[in-house]
C-alpha cells in the first residue's frame, strides 16, 4: 500500500525546521550526497569574486525581506547535520542552476528530445457545482514527499513589525527544502505550483530565490496580497527556475493561475488569469483550464517543451472536466509512450508523478493520491479546517 509520512511541527519557524530536518536526517544527508557534484560546482562558484557577489545579494535580499524563512532553512540544515555553505547554496539552488549553466544545459538538453525532464499538470473546473484544482506532482525520482501540519509562532521582523502566527497544511516534495507543491494556509488559501524555467546569461544580482518566493506566497491573505507577494517589489524573482501558482480562496468565487518570471527591473514580472465560472478560456466551456508547465500568457513564454506541447494537446483531446471524476480522469491519463499526463514509476525512469492531489472547495478538503488518481482511492482527505480560521472555514460557496 502506499504511504507517505505525516508530519506534525510547533514552534518557532527555525524549531520547526529543526524538527523537519532531524525527523528526516537520514534521506536528506542522502539527497546532498546524490547532488555531490552540482554541490561542489555550486561552492566553486560561490567562493569565487564574480559567484560571491552573486550569492551574497541574493542572500542579503532573503534576509531583509523573510528572515523568518531563512531562519526555518537554517533549521532544517541545523536539525539534519548539514554544513552551513551546503545549506546556502540549497537556498539559491533554482538560481545557481541557471548562474552555471545547468538549467539551460539540462533542460535545452533533455527538455524536448530524446529523454523528458520534470513537469507537472494542472487542470481546474470552476462550473458553479464544482470548484477544483487537481494536481500532478512530476519530479525527480529521488524525491520523498510527505504531508506536513505546522504550527509557526509569531515573528519579530528586523523592522519591529511582528509577523501573527502561522498555521500551514502542506506536501511537500522533499523534506531538504523549504518549498511545498501544493497548501493550504489559515486565511483560506489553496493553491500548488508549476516550475517555469527561465534562462539568462548575465548574473543579475539583488535578486529574490524561487524557494523564497515560493514559501513566502503560502500565507497569502487573498489574491491582491498573493500577487503582491510575487511581484517582490524591490527585488523580483531571479532568472533560473520560477514557478506559476495554481490557487484559490475558500471565500472568492475565482480560481487563478498567476505565472511569475524574472525581469530586468526591480521586481518581477506576474501575469494572472483568472478562471471564472462565466468565462470561456479553454474547451469552449466557462470554467476551465490547464496547464502544463510552460509559460501561456506571461509576455516572455520561457522554455516551452515537447513535454508540455504533448500534454497540453492531450489535454485538448480529452472530454471537458466538469467534475471530480472527469478531473481525475485526466489527471490519470497515461495515452502517451513518453509524455503521459500522468507518468508511472518505471524501470530506468528519472522522473514520474510522485503524488497528486485535488484541492476541493465545494467540499473544503485536500484529497491526496500517491498512486494514479484515476484509478486509486487517496491515501489521505484532510479538511480545511485543520487551518483555517473559523470565518474562512465557514464561508459559503
């Protein structure tokens, strides 16, 4: 039967990363060892001038503006016996990819040839009935995901500001990182995200890590403050590898897919569709929508792969989704050799659909599937209210 741990943290954001690490000491010192030679090209890089200047303002814009999330990344290092320049460069990991050519090599490289590298899927149905955002987790196959209840303390910003408590329901993809695919947040807060890759060859400094952003957006409020949260005024997401959030609110009647890239300016550059019940965007049916790990309506379209071309047509073939079922049905869609919806493990694989999940806010639950969501029960069905406020939890659809 498939399984996947269930974690529960209190504390303060660096105690629950702490906690996190040291539950899960032995996978993630075997993660850093099986990224032995990335690792050792990143430390090369950042203990040169040019890599130095590159990392550190990266760093110096975490620490001003979510010190509290780089304290939980301390954690998590501190907890699982990691050293400290190692723990730092998993912090600017999406960024260094592209700084040392990785992301341009490995995915201008894989991406669309011979061999497919990671992608995920998303379809949403928002019918009046229904309101749905089901989700194909593809990564790597060294990943262990897990479901995650915290519980973080206030925080006392640089600034004086306080920063309330915290409650957080999420899945994360490997316990290493401080990133989740797919949360819920007290505020009423659903959503799970794409990765986008975007290369560049010059080294923009002053720039926002993806895993900063990514963990920040999780305590959005609604969607003015989630689009807030990734424009990053000041600083803005960095070339390399970003992500589009996949969201909606247990009190607003929309679903949304905000895609967020790098610019040359001081932020970033966001780009918001919003899936409304009387809205026709996809299939000639009000909504629904999809995507697939490609950029579709951020002006810069980034890496666009066969991987996502294939399944975007798939996608296009399939009955419209108008229920749970009908999404399932396309979350588990497996009519490819090489680029199915959904990818079972197999022989050789680098990469598969480690897990799924289904936000459902008609029902306000998070249903969890670690096999194929089409054809398999969830290993998990958590409510809402695990986190949310009362006033949220109680909304009406």
């Amino acid at each position: 039967m498939a399984r996947m741990p269930l974690l529960f943290l209190r504390g303060s954001y660096y105690e629950c990363g702490f906690q996190k690490g040291e539950f899960f000491k032995s996978e993630i010192q075997t993660y850093y060892e099986e990224q032995e030679p990335k690792m050792s090209a990143m430390l090369e890089f950042y203990h040169s001038e040019k890599g130095r200047d590159f990392c550190e303002s990266m760093m110096k814009a975490a620490h001003e503006k979510y010190p509290q999330y780089v304290d939980e990344s301390k954690g998590i290092a501190d907890g699982a016996g990691i050293p400290k320049e190692k723990a730092i460069m998993s912090r600017l990991w999406n960024q260094l990819d592209d700084a040392l050519g990785f992301a341009e090599k490995e995915v201008l490289t894989a991406y669309g040839k011979g061999v497919a590298a990671q992608g995920c899927s998303n379809i949403f149905v928002n019918n009046g009935k229904e309101k749905i955002i089901g989700h194909n987790n593809d990564w790597a196959s060294n990943m262990k995901p897990f479901i995650q209840l915290a519980y973080y303390a206030e925080y006392t910003l640089p600034n004086g500001d306080v920063v309330p408590p915290q409650k957080l329901l999420a899945i994360g993809g490997h316990p290493a990182d401080i990133v989740y695919p797919a949360h819920v947040n007290q505020y009423g807060m659903c959503g799970d995200i794409n990765a986008l890759v975007y290369t560049n060859d010059e080294l923009l400094q002053n720039k926002s890590t993806s895993f900063i952003l990514n963990r920040a957006m999780q305590h959005a409020k609604d969607k003015d403050d989630l689009v807030r949260i990734l424009t990053d005024e000041g600083h803005g997401i960095g070339w390399g590898w970003t992500f589009c959030v996949n969201a909606g609110f247990i009190d607003d009647p929309n679903l949304y897919n905000v895609e967020v890239g790098p610019s040359t300016e001081a932020k970033s550059s966001v780009s918001v569709v919003t899936i409304s019940q009387d809205k026709i965007i996809e299939k000639e049916t009000a909504g629904v929508y999809s995507h697939f790990n490609h950029a579709k309506h951020l002006p810069d379209k980034c890496i666009r792969t066969q991987l996502c071309d294939i399944r975007q047509a798939r996608f296009d073939e399939l009955p419209t989704p108008h229920d749970l079922e009908s999404v399932l049905n396309i979350m588990g869609d497996e009519n490819h050799d090489d680029f199915p919806i959904y990818r079972a493990n197999g022989e050789g694989h680098l990469w598969f659909t480690n897990w799924s999940s289904v936000m459902d806010f008609t029902r306000k639950r998070v249903l969890v599937y670690k096999d194929n969501p089409k054809t398999s029960e969830p290993i998990a069905i958590l409510p809402f209210s695990l986190v949310m406020d009362d006033n949220h939890n109680m909304a009406k659809q």
